[in-house]
C-alpha cells in the first residue's frame, strides 16, 4: 500500500450492514441457521405476547378470566398477600416485609468486596437480630407470631440465608477433616460428606419430617420448620466441605511449610495463612452452592412447609383460581430467576475481580 | 560416622523424655481422635437408644419383615407386571425400575440437547449463541421442582381431552392422558435383524482389529467408519427384507373417552421427563462448552499441519482431550438428573421415593424406608463414582 493512503476501518466494524454480516450471514450455514432462527421466533413470541400483554387480564375478579383467551395475572395480583406471606397474620404483614428489606438491604450492601470487614459481621449480627424480631414478636408490644405461621417468602429466605450461614462452618470443618492426617477423623468426614452427597435431599427432609422426631427424648417436639433446617444445614455442608476442599487444594505445600517454619500450630496455620487464602479462591463456586440451596428450598414443599411454591400451590387449589396454575408458576419462575440471577451476576463480578488480583 | 549417629539417638532419646505428653503432637493426636470417636459415639448411642424406646412406647415393630406382605396398593404404570396383591418388596423393585427408566431416557435426552446446546452457545451466529446462552441462563436460575410442576400444569388443565386430543404427527396424540403414539407389533423378523446387529458388531470389532494391523504393516489406511456405518445399517435391514419386511403397527383409536391401542406415556413421566431434561441440559451445555472451549486452537493447527483430515484431528487430537474435561462434570450431572428424579413423588410418578414413600405411610416403618431410599441412591452414586475412578485412570494425563 502506498504511504499516505487512507486506510478504511474493516465494513464490518462499523455499519449495521457490517454487522449483520458478520455475525448473522458469514456462512450459508450462519444464513440458514438466522432464518429458521428467525422463524421459530416469529411463530412463537408474538402469540405469546398476545398471550401475556394483550388478551390478558391484570386486576379482574375470577369469573371475569374465564372469558378471556388471554394470561389471567390477576391470580397473582388477587392473592399477592397470601402467596408472599402466607398464614402470618394479614394486618402483621408488614413485619416479614420489613424483615425482607432489611435483609435485601443487607445482601445489596454486601455485595461490594471492599465493605467485607468486621463492621460488616456486626451489620449482619443487628440485621439478623431485628429479622428475628420481626419474625418472633413477643417484645417491643409486637404481638408474638407461632412459628408454624410463618410462611411464603419469608420462609424461603429464612430456609435459605440460616441453612447457608449455618452450613458454611460446619462445611470447612468437614473439609479440613477429610484432609485432615487423623485417620479417625478423615474417615468419619469422608464418611459424612459422600453419604449425603450420594442421596437426594428429599431423603434427608423425610427423615427430617418422620424420623427426627423418633430420635428425640419424649416430650420434647421440635417445630417442623427447624427439622427441615436442620435437614438442609447437614445437606448444604456436605456441599460446601467438597468445594472447600478445592480451595484447601489449590494453596501449595510451601505455604503450610512457611507457616510451620514461622512456629505456627495447626489452628493458627489454618485461621491465619491456609484459610483465608483457600476460602478467597472458593467464593465463586461457594456462592453456586448458594444458588443450588436457595432453589432446593422449593423441595419443603414434599413435606407440606408452607414455602412460597406452596402457599401459590394453595391459591390454585381454591375453586375460584382453579387453572390458572401456568400464571402463577410462571410468576413463580420469574421470582426465582431474579434471585438466582442476582447472585449468578455477583458471583461472576467477584470472580473477575479474583482474577484480576492474582 | 557412628559418633554421629550415636549422638543423635542420644538427642532423640533426650528430647522424648523432655517434652511432656500434652506437647507432643502424635499422642496428642490420638488422644484427639479418641475423643471425636467418643463424642460421635454418645451421640448416636443417644439417639439410637431414644429411637428404640421410642419405637418400643409406641409399638412400631422393626426390621425387614413387611416386605414380604402384600403391598394392596397400585402402581399407576409399571414396566412389569404389578397387582396391588404382590408384596412390598415387588412394589419398591416396580418403583426402581420406574426411576431407572425415567433417569436412562432422561440422561440419553439430556446429553443430546445439552451437546446441541452446548455447541450452539458457541456458535458464530449471534442470534443462534445468544438464544443458548438465554436458554441456559433462565433455566438455571429457576428449580427443577417448579418447572416439574409447571409441566405438569400444563399437561392436566392446558390440554384438551383425549376426544379433541392434539395431533401434530398422524397417530400421535397429545392430550391431557399424556402422549399416545402407534406401536410396533412384535414379528419373529425383528428378533433376527436384532440377531443380525449383534453379529455385525462383532465383525465391525474383528474388522477394526485387521485393519489396524493392516494400516501399521503397510500403511494404507481403511474407511473403517463408512464400511462400519454401513454394515450397521444395511446388515440387519438386510434380514428384515428378506423376511418380507413386515411393519404392523399398533395404531391408537379413540374410542368412547379414551383411546385403546397404540402406547403411551403418562403425563406424569412426561413431565418429570420434560422437567429433569431441560433443567440438567442448561448445565450439560455449560459443561460441554467449557470442554471444547478447552481444547486449543494451536491443537487443532497442529493436528492439521501433521496432515491429518478433519475427521481425524475431531476423533484423535480434540475429541479425547475435550472428553477428559467434559465426561467427570458430566457423570456428576447424570447422577444429579437420578437423584433430581425423586421429586417425581410431588407430581405422582411412581418412582422409588414415591412407591417408598406410600409404603411408609401404610406400614409405619419410617426408618426402614428412608434407609432403602438411601440405600438405592447410594447404590447408584457409588457405583457411578467407582466407574468415574476407573475413567480418570485411564484418561489421566502421562506425564513424564
């Protein structure tokens, strides 16, 4: 080329043309696939907008939705309330939703990986205390609210964020067990760990629902909502102890040798120089064992806890809202998907951010 | 050289009687153990002895014996033979085998789409990537349980009845009964063209063994694929023909309010098949993207710069190395599709849980069930983890 001449950015960077073309038309291929792509979404998105915006009906009573060929949202928007809430009782509504604010507040705040410190813990501790506040009543003249009321979301979340909190510790302790040179204690974590691994979840809340209580002295009941905890703290740790071994894997022999050398003992070893550096490395498959916990709460439904699947399941089986169960399920769906979501893109920042450190 | 040694021992024997019993790390490691023995010890004698005097106030007997009593239950489909008067023990085998079979099909379909997905994520259309990464995105992110029942729903109160059943193939039905379809009347032919295969595949095996011996004594290369597609293919249909090619189909008819004939799978199976396929697939495509994304380019430059053909460098160079990644994530999701099947008891498939679950409710015997639940489920995983062990050892990396 001679000096001087103009050169042209490539067509393909800059026109819409250009684009099309080279990420939509590059091959006969790429065009074939477009246009039956294209196809499909043509026959199914408009029908299902009609479907959804269009035919459908926001705030009707039921009767009204029989005679329309749309959505009938209003299954969601009559009985809001109780899907969300459940049996707690309807003019103490506000507590759990203040309870989930707060709570919401304080995932959002802790998302930033700067404001991890100990002022965070303490923010958590306060959070959690006015939660349990909220929840309980019985002090500050809120009335006390049975534990067997608490239902839909709330009870979600509460399954959820303690079954993680609680599971996280006896998580790494497993992990340090199974790489542990006590052979007594690496065989009863191994034990531990590929037991619950190797059964489904719903085994250990039918044993949660129907055995527990066998194992329990007489005259002593446990709410049911604590033994499905329960069930799920032992199933999400096992979880969390095969991540964490991962994270105790990756770190190299010479950092346990120079912490040796330093005269530091095995707890100090552990707290000060192996474990914050394994636990960092984890945090991203750490928070998909969150994800994985949070929608395996849904499975209480088996054993009749009033989760927010099941107080919906509860409005479809009254008469007046009886199939409308696409709706609801789908509001559902969607429900789930921004939580998941949420942390799923957390999860993903942090772990950009992890890279770029090392 | 023995002063020194001599001295050392003198040392050694030195420091043993200087450090205390508390300081000294091995005893100090036993005694540690001892204990954590000792506390799960008490804890599960404490919980076995408040079982069995509970079991014992509230007269439950134990043990295995109810098996061998008549279930006097139904099973809704059984792929053998079932009344409510068989016993238990036959009961729980019909629910096995029910999870077996919604788990195989499941897994087969669910590698299939998650492969197809998987490659279409990484595709070099853009509409074609981001439609996948949206599809693996959101079905992720919403729980199996739900989509099952979403399924369901739609199966039971979104499609017609069996009279204005769907009809998107002839002699296929959609309807709220599930989906009925035509089927192959059983013919002595098959059974010979079924013959047929498997002596073909034996040939296929002596074929590949000669033409590798051919191909290191001389060099020529045989189209081993082709000539054993071929084989596979016009073998059998070969005998078929030559018994007068006969196809008799089980075609279904409605009659009255339901169809007769033909088979069909129940709304149930469907939606629990429907529900465990696209939930696992999302993360089957994850898993097979990362895999191929894995293998690279440089692999492919070289394999070709060597002068082997595409097929070759799929098959020898990327194929082996991308499946070393692929295959230990992807046993964990097929045991994960296995053990997700248990959520069939919600919608009222007859899978092990379900049937187990049914059997504890009449007979009382908690302990006993959720321990054969377990049991099977343990089965399952360990023999799958003793089969991943095997394939890590012999895929694993020689280095030198």
């Amino acid at each position: 080329m001679e000096k001087g001449a103009e050169v042209k950015p490539p067509i393909s960077d800059t026109t819409i043309a250009g684009w099309l073309k080279k990420n939509l038309f590059s091959t006969k291929l790429n065009s074939f696939l477009t246009i039956i792509t294209l196809y499909y979404l043509w026959k199914t998105i408009p029908p299902f907008v009609k479907w959804a915006f269009l035919d459908s009906a926001w705030f009707t009573p039921p009767q009204m939705c029989r005679n329309i060929d749309g959505a009938c949202w209003s299954v969601i928007t009559k009985n809001i309330r109780f899907i969300l809430f459940g049996f707690f009782p309807y003019d103490q509504q506000w507590r759990p939703l203040v309870a989930m604010l707060v709570l919401f507040g304080l995932l959002y705040y802790s998302k930033e990986r700067h404001r991890w410190n100990r002022r965070l813990i303490y923010y958590w501790g306060v959070g959690l205390t006015i939660m349990a506040i909220l929840m309980k009543g019985g002090i500050f003249g809120l009335t006390s609210v049975e534990s067997t009321k608490w239902s839909g979301l709330p009870l979600t979340l509460l399954l959820s964020v303690f079954g993680l909190t609680a599971a996280y510790p006896l998580g790494v302790i497993l992990a340090l067990g199974r790489q542990s040179k006590m052979p007594a204690v690496k065989v009863l974590s191994i034990v531990y760990i590929e037991l619950i691994r190797g059964v489904p979840l719903i085994s250990l809340l039918f044993m949660g629902s129907i055995i527990f209580p066998l194992f329990l002295p007489e005259g002593i009941t446990i709410s049911k909502i604590l033994r499905a905890q329960v069930a799920i703290i032992l199933f999400t740790a096992a979880y969390i102890a095969e991540v964490v071994r991962g994270g105790l894997q990756a770190i190299p022999k010479g950092q346990y040798e120079a912490a040796a050398s330093l005269g530091l003992n095995y707890y100090q070893t552990m707290r000060l120089v192996v474990l914050p550096q394994a636990l960092k490395i984890v945090i991203p498959p750490t928070v998909s064992v969150l994800i994985s916990a949070f929608k395996d709460t849904s499975l209480v439904v088996i054993i009749a806890l009033y989760d927010v699947l099941k107080t919906t399941q509860t409005v479809l089986s009254d008469p007046h809202w009886m199939g409308f169960s696409r709706e609801a399920y789908i509001f559902l769906a969607i429900l789930y998907f921004l939580g998941c979501f949420s942390m799923s893109q957390t999860s993903r920042k942090l772990e950009r951010e992890l890279n770029i450190e090392r | 050289m023995i002063a020194v040694s001599k001295q050392s021992i003198e040392i050694e024997t030195v420091r043993e009687e200087s450090v205390p019993f508390w300081l000294d790390t091995k005893k100090r490691a036993i005694f540690f153990q001892i204990l954590v023995l000792l506390i799960v010890g008490v804890i599960v004698w404490y919980l076995a002895s408040n079982t069995i005097e509970n079991l014992h106030k509230q007269k439950i007997a134990t043990g295995f014996g109810f098996l061998h009593k008549p279930a006097s239950f139904e099973i809704g489909e059984s792929p053998i033979p079932y009344s409510s008067s068989d016993t238990y023990a036959k009961a729980l085998f019909v629910g096995a085998l029910n999870t077996l079979k919604v788990s195989f099909i499941g897994i087969v379909v669910t590698v299939i789409l998650g492969t197809f997905i998987g490659i279409a994520r990484l595709s070099s259309n853009w509409l074609v990537s981001k439609l996948a990464a949206t599809y693996i995105e959101v079905m992720q992110d919403i729980p199996v349980l739900l989509q099952l029942f979403f399924w369901y729903a739609i199966f039971y109160e979104n499609l017609p009845p069996p009279r204005h059943a769907i009809s998107p193939i002839k002699g296929v039905y959609l309807c709220n009964r599930g989906i009925i379809f035509p089927r192959l009347e059983y013919h002595p032919a098959y059974g010979y063209a079924l013959t047929m295969l498997g002596i073909t595949c034996i040939g296929i095996w002596l074929l590949r063994k000669w033409a590798r011996k051919r191909q290191e004594a001389t060099g020529k290369t045989f189209p081993l694929f082709r000539v054993s597609l071929a084989m596979v293919i016009g073998f059998p249909v070969a005998v078929w023909i030559a018994f007068g090619a006969p196809i008799m189909m089980d075609v279904p008819k409605i009659r009255g309010f339901n169809f007769t004939g033909g088979a069909s799978l129940s709304p149930e199976f469907m939606a629990l098949l429907l529900g465990l396929v696209l939930y696992t697939s999302a993360f089957v495509a994850e898993i097979v993207r990362a895999g191929i994304q894995s293998v690279s380019k440089g692999q492919w430059e070289a394999a070709l710069a060597l002068g082997l053909s595409h097929a070759q460098v799929l098959r020898l160079v990327v194929l082996p190395q991308a499946l070393r990644v692929i295959v230990p994530p992807l046993t964990s999701q097929m045991l994960n599709l296995t053990k997700n099947s248990s959520l069939a008891v919600a919608i009222g498939y007859p899978d092990f849980v379900s049937v187990a679950n049914t059997t504890i409710n009449q007979t009382g015997q908690a302990i006993e069930g959720v321990a054969l639940i377990m049991l099977v489920y343990l089965t399952f995983s360990l023999s799958t983890s003793a089969f991943m062990n095997w394939y890590n050892k012999k895929v694993k990396l020689v280095e030198r």
